[in-house]
C-alpha cells in the first residue's frame, strides 16, 4: 500500500477546505470500500481525511413530515430506525439486503452511496480501465459482463480502446432505493453548500467514465433527506442476485406508490448510475397498475437496452429479469394495498 | 507514516505507534500479540477478522487502526475473561460448530453481536415483518451470519450453536433446519 497522510479535521468546514486544497486527498467514512481501495492499489491518496466522526449520526424528523439522515449514521442504525421500517420500508429492505451484518455496522449513509463500481477489472490494477486510468480502454467489453450494464453504454460492442467506453454499474442497493425516494442529499464544498436531487447525483459515464458522481472533489455528503411520503403510500425493494444472501444484485428494483397516481420505479444493477425508469413511470401514471400495463411499461423502458456479449455468456438475461421483477414487485405492492 | 494512537483491547488498555496503513486486524495481531482475530481474506469477505468494535461486530481487516483510536475492542479471546468461557462459546463447544476452527473466532464475535442485536429489535432481511421483533429462526441466523464464511463447511452445526447461545433451544445438533 502506497503511504498516506491521516488528518482528523475538527469540523465539516475544515475537512472540506483541506480536501479541496489538495488534490491528492480523499474523505474516509466507514472505510470499506476506501481501505479495499487502498490495499488493491486502485486508491492511491497522499492524504486520507476522517469525516466519520464529524457529520451527525441521528436521524430527525423534519418539519413536512419527512427525515433528514445525517452522513455518518451507519446502514444498520438506518435500516433498523422504526421510522425508515414503517415510512420508508424501501430504504429498509435496501439496506438489510446490502453486505452483512458486520459491514452494515461500519458502512456510512454518506460512503455508501459514493461506493465505486465492482467490476472486476476496475478492481484489477493490472487491466486496462477508463474508471481507475482514464483513456487505459475498457477490459470490461467482450469479456466478463454478467455483472455490468444493458442501459445509458455507448453500444453493443462499445470500442474497448475508446477514452469514454465504461460499462460497470453502480453496485449500492441503498442508492436505488433513495433515487425513488427523490431523496436530497445535502452537500458541503468550499464555496458553501448545495442541495442535489438524488436521481442526479450518479452520472453516465459520457465523456469521462472516471466521474462516478456529479460531485466536485472536496464535496462533502453531510446528511440526506427523505421527502414526507402520504399515510398511504407504499414501497418495496426487491434485489435479485447469485446467491439468497451476501451477494451483490444482479438487478434490483425499488418501487415507490405515494398514492397520487403516480409509481416511481428505480433499477439496480442495470445501468453506471440507479437508473429512474422514468419513461416507464410516464406510461403507467394515472393507469390501474396490471401485470399487463406494468410488462408493456417496461418493455418501452427497455426497448434502449443493450444486452453486452461476453466470454460469460453475457448479460442479455438481465433484460427479461428486470422486466419481470419489476413486474413481480408492483404485483406485490398492489396485493398489499 | 507514523500515529500514536490508544486501544482497549479485551479490557486492557493499549497505547501504540503504527504505520497509518495499519489495520486493526494488524495492529491487533501483529503489534499486539493477539492472533484472536484471523486473516482470512484481508478484504472485507469472510469475516474471519470480525471483533467487537465499540460494542459493534464489524472486519478488523478494513479498519484503519489510526481511525479507530480510543475505540474498545473485544475479540473472541477476551469474551472467555476469567477463564470462563462466553455462553456463545460453550454453545459452539456443545453444538459441535468447528472443525479446523480457523473461521471460529469471527464466528463466535459475529454471533455475539447478532444475539445483541436481536435483542434491540434490528430486523434483518429475513424478518417477515419489519414492525415486527425478529425471532432466531434458523432463517434469520443463517442470514444474520451469512458474511462469516467457514471453508469447512460447519454451518450445519453453527446454526444451532446461534440458536442455543441466544435461547432459542436450537433444533439438534447436525439438523441444521
Ligand atoms: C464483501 C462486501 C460485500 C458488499 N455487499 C454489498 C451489497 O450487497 N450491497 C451494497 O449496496 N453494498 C455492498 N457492499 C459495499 C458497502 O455497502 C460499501 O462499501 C459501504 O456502504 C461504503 O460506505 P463507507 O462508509 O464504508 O464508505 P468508505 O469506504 O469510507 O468511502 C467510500 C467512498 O465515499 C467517499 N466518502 C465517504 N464518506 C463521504 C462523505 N460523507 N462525503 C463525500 N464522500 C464520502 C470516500 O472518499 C470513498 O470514495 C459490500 C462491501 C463488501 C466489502
Ligand atoms: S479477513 Fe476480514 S473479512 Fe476476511
Ligand atoms: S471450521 Fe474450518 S473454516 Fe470454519
């Protein structure tokens, strides 16, 4: 492991202020995905900056009815919080079915969903990969794609050699579930702060698949907030994966039914960011939510999906999987109604 | 680069200088003598480093030592103090839950964490209801103890050994259901 530098500022201005002014500088939250970083050689920072003890670790109820989780509150007090069980079930079942027991008790609401990709060769220092070493190529294409993503990539075959070619996906359960809750995440840098709407904080790869997040280095996640939900709404998080337990999703959905006529529906596993199947969510607002309405939504969804070929087979089976739980999640959803 | 940083590990107090890359499954069993704790994976895996950190079962292998100072550690060695071994111990003696024993430790602090947070009431994604108290089903042990991994394969046994620390009788050596 490269050696660093570790400060413990006295508070969220000067940990902001010190990231900011160093380039080589990243924050530490639970650390586990920094110090994996760190040992596998895809981290290599001068300076790590502790900001788990600086953040709030409660989560209060805001004046609309809503809740405001503070960034160093970890994912079991979160997913364990009688009101996040009983208001926010989504965010819940997210959580629980993250990682382990052991994990969930270190990891933070401000690390979790700054969590890099686990494509196994962004992870493998000795791959080309336009994430870890921007304008290296892409091993990902044409080669283990099970894990990696069908929408918002280039194309089929994307050029491997290409500076923007990036299919991995965003690998949080958490953030799938606070992309439907249009949740706020309240963001401090060093000109102040800034609030931005969960479903923008993840970006596409684009032009620089290096940027996970729309965030500028030095920005601090301080806390979250969760938008009031009415007494009726419903919501449910359903991840599917290779094993029942311990295993990343291969897809996920998190479906939210405020009770307006609307659905909000984000997928995990599918794309670089949560993906808001908003094209989906247009078709079925104000229509009687049927297996029938629900399967055409989302073909529609999916009729941009690019399944990528690989020495796996591929991950065109993600295609009819996320179509069905999506299907099989709102089914569940309108039984409970 | 070097920190001085103070540990309570198994009620002892420590006071050390480690290198800021160290971890605490390092510091713990290279700088401080204390092999409780194994290496299984060093990446966050298996859960053979698994300790009780600040009351909390969490992986010594992806702890920075110097972002842990002042913490209170408890490994798996320090839950038999005085000699007398822990209740969740004596079940893993009674249910017959190791066979190399390699994992055990990381088993046996896991499983005293889970107990505790049972009784707090944390569901967990096997908890049919989540308004509801979890019970130790085996359904919720396996799943509250799926980040420890055993290469020899001793879950069948290690259900049970859960089941009984935790009160819940358990359901037979070997049945594992
Ligand atoms: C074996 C294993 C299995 C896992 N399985 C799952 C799973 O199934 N589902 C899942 O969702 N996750 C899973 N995880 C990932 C785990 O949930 C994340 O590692 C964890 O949530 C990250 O949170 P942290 O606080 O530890 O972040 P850290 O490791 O401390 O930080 C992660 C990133 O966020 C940055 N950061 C941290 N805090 C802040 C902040 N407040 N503001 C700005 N930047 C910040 C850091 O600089 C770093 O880049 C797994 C991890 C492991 C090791
Ligand atoms: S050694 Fe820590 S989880 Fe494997
Ligand atoms: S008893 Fe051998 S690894 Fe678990």
């Amino acid at each position: 492991m490269k050696p660093f530098s570790y400060a413990r500022p006295a508070d969220v201005a000067e940990a902001v202020r010190t990231v900011a002014t160093e380039p080589g500088a990243v924050f530490l939250g639970g650390g586990t995905n920094l110090v994996d970083h760190l040992k596998l050689g895809v981290a290599r920072p001068e300076l790590v900056v502790d900001v788990r003890r600086l953040t709030s670790r409660a989560v209060v109820d805001l004046e609309d009815g809503g809740l405001r989780i503070g960034a160093a509150v970890t994912n079991a007090e979160l997913a364990a919080d009688r009101r996040v069980r009983e208001r926010y079930p989504v965010l819940a079942q997210a959580l629980l079915s993250g990682a382990t027991g052991q994990l969930r008790n270190m990891a933070t609401t401000g690390g979790n969903p700054l969590q890099r990709t686990r494509c196994v060769y962004f992870q493998d220092v000795t791959t080309a990969c336009n994430k870890r070493e921007p304008g290296s190529g892409c091993t990902a294409v044409g080669g283990s794609t099970r894990n990696h993503a069908i929408l918002g990539t280039p194309g089929v075959l994307p050029d491997p050699t290409a500076a923007e070619t990036c299919i991995a996906t965003h690998p949080s359960d958490m953030a799938v579930a606070l992309a439907a809750l249009d949740a706020l995440v309240h963001v401090q840098g060093p000109a102040g702060e800034r609030l931005v709407p969960f479903p923008e904080l993840h970006r596409l790869p684009d032009d620089d698949p290096s940027r996970d997040t729309v965030l500028e280095h030095g920005e601090l996640i301080t806390a979250i907030d969760l938008p009031p939900l009415a007494a009726g709404a419903r919501s449910a998080y359903r991840k599917v994966r290779d094993r029942a337990s311990y295993a990343f999703a291969l897809v996920s959905v998190a479906a939210v039914v405020p009770g307006d006529g609307e659905i909000r529906l984000a997928l995990g596993g599918v794309a670089h960011k949560p993906w808001r199947a908003r094209r989906a969510e247009e078709i079925l607002r104000g229509a009687p939510l049927t297996e029938h309405a629900v399967r055409g939504a989302m073909e529609a969804e999916l009729t941009a999906a690019q399944p990528q070929p690989g020495v796996d087979g591929g991950n065109g089976f993600k295609i009819p999987l996320v179509q069905r739980t999506v299907v099989a999640t709102v089914r569940d959803l309108a039984l409970e109604a | 680069m070097d920190a001085e940083i103070s540990l309570t590990v198994d009620g002892v107090p420590r006071r050390l200088t480690v290198d800021t890359r160290t971890t605490l499954l390092d510091a713990l069993r290279e700088r401080l003598g204390n092999p409780s704790p194994k290496k299984g994976c060093d990446h966050g895996q298996c859960g053979a480093c698994t300790v009780l950190l600040d009351g909390d079962r969490a992986l010594s292998c992806l702890a920075l030592a110097v972002a842990h100072d002042g913490a209170e550690i408890t490994t798996a060695d320090g839950l038999a103090a005085g000699g007398e071994l822990h209740p969740v111990q004596q079940a893993f003696i009674d249910r017959d839950a190791f066979q190399c024993g390699y994992c055990t430790p990381g088993q046996i602090c896991s499983a005293v964490g889970l107990l505790d947070e049972v009784r707090r009431g944390w569901p967990s994604s096997a908890t049919p209801d989540l308004g509801a108290a979890p019970d130790l089903s085996h359904a919720e042990v396996a799943e509250r103890m799926s980040g420890n991994l055993c290469r020899c394969a001793a879950y069948v046994n290690i259900v049970p050994a859960v089941q009984q620390a935790g009160g819940a009788g358990g359901s037979g050596r070997g049945t594992g259901r």
